[in-house]
C-alpha cells in the first residue's frame, strides 16, 4: 500500500505482551481423595515484531501511531492447562528501514523484504503451583506471577533502496526525467523543491529485468551541513546502486552547468566520501533548449566527461538513456545489496 505522506523518521514506542500467571488449583475428582496440585503455567506474552515489506515506502503509520503493544498471554488454569500465549503484533515498515535505541547504536537494518526484528519480547508466563509439589509438600500454594513485557523507545529512519538515484539541482528535470523513463507521476512545476521527498519510478526492460530509479530532494550548497533539505536528502542516495547527476545543461536558472556538477560533488563528498566511488552517469538535460548546445561543448571541457544528452520535455534520448541504464545495471553484481550501511 502507498502512503499519500511520505515519513522517512519517526520514534517507535513498542511493549510486549505480559505473561499470564501461574495457577493454584488442586485435582478434586470423585475417588480421588488425594488429587494433588493441578495449576497450569500462563501464557507467554506476545512479541511486537518488525517487518520489511516491500510494498511499504513510507514510515507514516508509525508516525501517526507510535505506541504499539503486543497481546498478553492468559492465566493459567486447573487441570493443568496452559494459559494462551499472546498473539505476536507485526509491524510492516519499508525495505531500507534502520532500527536505532536511544542512544542511537544500529539495532536492525530490515533490507530484505521479509526480513524480521524482534523490537520487544513478550514476558515470559507464571508457573503454576504443580512446579512446587514435592514429597514434603504435597499441597503447594506456591505460584509466579507472569513478567512484565520488554518496553523499548526506537527511533526508524528510512534509507530508500534503488538501482538508481537521480541526483541534481532544483529544477534540473528530476522529475520530468522520472516521468519519461518509468510512467511515474511526481509533481513537475517550474520552482524549486518541487519534490519534497524521495519518488521511486521502475521500469521494466525487454528481458523482463526492471530498474527502480528514484527521484530525489533537490540539492542546494551547504546540504552536507543540513542547509535546504539536508541531510533528509543525502540519506536516500546512501543505497542507490548508481548516481545518475542530472545536469540542468541550458543553466536556466543562471548557473553554469559544470559549476553545478563540481558543486554536487563536494557536498556528496562531505557527507560521505566513499559515494564518490560508487557507480556513476552524467545526464546533461534540457538539450532541447539553444543554450544547452552551447553550453555541452564547455561542459565537457571543464569537467572532462562524457555525457548523455536528453531533452526530458521533449524525450529526446530517452531511449537511449535507458539503454545505458540497462547495461551499468546488469554490469553489477545482482541485488545482494551489497552497499548496505
């Protein structure tokens, strides 16, 4: 299920279920004068459990709902029967989710869809007064009281996965990009920070092999120290398999399009230099436009790298493009997720 509001932080407040307690009963059947001590345990409190869904992209429903509580286990009974144990409560987060405690130490990273983390555990169940039955003591009213379930403040944070990641400035035509490549449908407008949060779009190839590539946050100087979007931004582009900088090349906006891609760089650079190493392309975008043609050749020759040109208004290129992404892709290992962090 989508989520229309996209949460990529939020504190978990989650509690096990407590334990039933034990039971004080004694066996009182016709002929049986000497019954003894029949008192069952109780149940096990249930677990509160996470899991990565793959359908999940957003950590909205526990950022409306934070408090989540397992089902207790019940009592135990006479005749030796043993108390309910508590029903586990499932919490579906997104693939990419990071569990963190309070002092803020890495508890989970849920990446594969399926993948589990026990958040809090039940209490265990109370004994009943059979355990106490000895030949000294031949009526126990000896019984334990069930525990208390685990409670524990966590904190999620959401690190998207996608094969690729389109990284540029406001108004480069992320999301015009996204559109012509995949069919998704994010906001275009002509202002920045058109896009608020992070968009995946997959497409899907002749082969049967897919691509999902994310467009995301648009990102300013000084984003490495939290200025714009931030660090809100730069977190998503920790999983992305391959960089694609997409280039506003006409400088519609009156920057210049290399100064744009060394900017883009650096501050990648400063939150995490290692991203620097991970697989890249260069998009120079708006070649529809007479300043574009201008300005690739001086694109080239400052930064020394080889382009792919594409008009994402006019879809110039665009099958190229895809062609492109094709091949880097399937160069890399399979989804192993092997840039795990």
């Amino acid at each position: 299920m989508k989520s229309r509001i996209f949460v990529d932080s939020a504190i978990l407040y989650a509690a096990g279920g407590r334990g039933g307690n034990g039971c004080v009963s004694f066996r009182r059947e016709k002929f049986v004068p000497k019954g003894g001590p029949d008192g069952g345990d109780g149940g096990n409190g249930g677990n509160v459990i996470l899991r990565a869904d793959p359908q999940m992209d957003s950590l909205v429903s526990i950022y409306y709902q934070p408090h989540r509580v397992a089902e207790s286990g019940t009592h135990g009974k006479g005749k030796l029967m043993h108390g309910r144990n508590g029903r586990n409560l499932v919490v579906r987060v997104p693939c990419g989710t990071q569990v963190r405690n309070e002092s803020g130490e890495l508890e989970a990273d849920l990446v594969e869809p399926g993948q589990e983390y026990i958040a809090a555990r039940g209490g265990q169940g109370g004994k009943g007064n059979r355990h106490w039955l000895t030949s000294t003591n031949r009526a126990p009213m000896e019984n334990t009281p069930g525990e208390e379930g685990q409670t524990v403040t966590l904190r999620l944070e959401l690190k998207l996965i996608a094969d690729v990641g389109l990284v540029g400035y406001p108004n480069a035509g992320k999301s015009s990009l996204l559109r012509a490549l995949t069919g998704a449908k994010p906001k275009v407008a002509a202002y920045p920070f058109t896009t608020l949060h992070p968009i995946i779009g997959t497409i899907t190839f002749d082969d049967y092999t897919s691509l999902t590539i994310a467009d995301l946050p648009g990102l300013i100087s000084g984003a490495s120290r939290g200025v714009g979007l931030g660090h809100a931004f730069l977190r998503h582009i920790e999983r992305s398999r391959i960089l694609a900088y997409v280039i506003d090349i006409a400088g519609t906006d009156g920057r210049k399009p290399w100064e744009d891609y060394l900017s883009l760089r650096e501050e990648i650079e400063k939150y995490d230099a290692s991203l620097l190493e991970r697989k890249s392309i260069v998009i120079a975008n708006k070649m529809d436009l007479p300043a574009g043609q201008s300005n690739l050749p001086i694109f080239v020759k400052k930064t020394g790298l080889r382009t792919v040109e594409i008009s994402a208004e006019t879809g110039k290129g665009i099958v190229s493009l895809k062609k492109i992404l094709h091949k880097e892709a399937s160069s890399l290992p399979s989804r192993n997720l092997d840039v795990r962090r």
